[in-house]
C-alpha cells in the first residue's frame, strides 16, 4: 500500500531511501494487523506464501543485505535445505518476535546508513550467478535495492490479506491510524 512519504531535508539522500523502506515495512507490518499467528501463517492464493512468511523473509533478507555491505555474516545462514524456512514460522517462532525482530533490523539498517561515509561506497558481491559477474555495488544501490524487495513483498501481503479476510490496504492504513 502506497502512503506519503514527505520529502526529505534538501540534500538528505539518506534519509528519502531510508524514509521509502520505512513506508514498506509498514505496508507488510499493517498487513498481519489483527491475525493470530495460525492466520499469518496461512496460505489462501495458489503459492505458498503467507504473510508470517514474507515478514520472516523481508527481516531476513534486510538483515543479510546490511551484514553483506558491512562484509560480516548475517543473522542467519540459509543454504538450499533451510531456504524454504525462510519463508514460514518454524519452532517456537511468533508474528510478534518476527515483528520484534524486524524493528531490529530496520534499527540497524538506519545505524548503517547513517554511519556510511558516503553513498557512494561500495562493497563486494559474491560470485554468484544472479549478480551477473557485478563484482560490486555501493551503498545507494543497496538502499535502492531495499526498497524494491521491500516493495515487491508489500504489494504480496496486500494480496494474501485480501485473499483472508477481505481486508484491503485501505482499511489497514485507517486500522493502524485509529
């Protein structure tokens, strides 16, 4: 769901992307507003995505893109067998720790961003297939990248809402307001 997003401070590029990422995660938080976590988890279109699932991946991937532009490891290693983990609840995982969690990771995202001497700072990809031989990105690229992915799953929630209970984006944003 798209919102206002009012314009940055003259010359805070920081803060407009920062800003823009804020204004999707609030998309998929106001999405699960209201759900049990039996809910959250349920998977009403043909995929197999749910929207505890996306929240779980969106804090995920967030997280792993900051751990890789600051050259550390993420939060969580996935390989080929728990990828799929990434996109659901396992053990005793709730919305509300996800939720938890991921204003962590939106936290730390801001520290990064707003520690990052330049925008245009780079750091390196690895070598795999779906970076298409990019050895490198910078920092602006990253912010940029965040919100797409960020967006990408935003406008997935509104679907799978919709598809639960008839709840539109609309209704969500008045919900969270009141």
């Amino acid at each position: 769901m798209v919102m206002h997003v009012n314009p940055e401070a003259r010359g805070d590029e920081r803060g407009a992307l920062l800003a823009f990422i804020a204004e999707q995660r609030g998309g998929i938080r106001r999405a699960l507003l209201g759900l049990t976590d039996e809910q959250a988890s349920s998977e009403p279109s043909a995929s197999e995505l749910s929207l505890a699932g996306l929240l779980k991946h969106v804090a995920e991937v967030e997280q792993g893109w900051i751990a890789r532009a600051q050259q550390i490891a993420p939060d969580t290693e996935r390989d080929a067998e728990t990828w799929g983990d990434s996109f659901r609840l396992v053990g005793d995982e709730s919305v509300k720790a996800v939720l938890d969690y991921y204003d962590d990771v939106a936290r730390r995202t801001e520290e990064f961003f707003r520690a990052a001497p330049s925008l245009d700072d780079t750091f390196p990809l690895p070598d795999q297939p779906w970076f298409h031989g990019c050895p490198a990105v910078s920092v602006r690229w990253l912010g940029l990248h965040l919100i797409r992915e960020t967006a990408r799953h935003a406008g997935h929630a509104d679907i799978i809402r919709e598809s639960l209970d008839g709840k539109t984006a609309f209704e969500l944003v008045a919900l969270a307001q009141s």
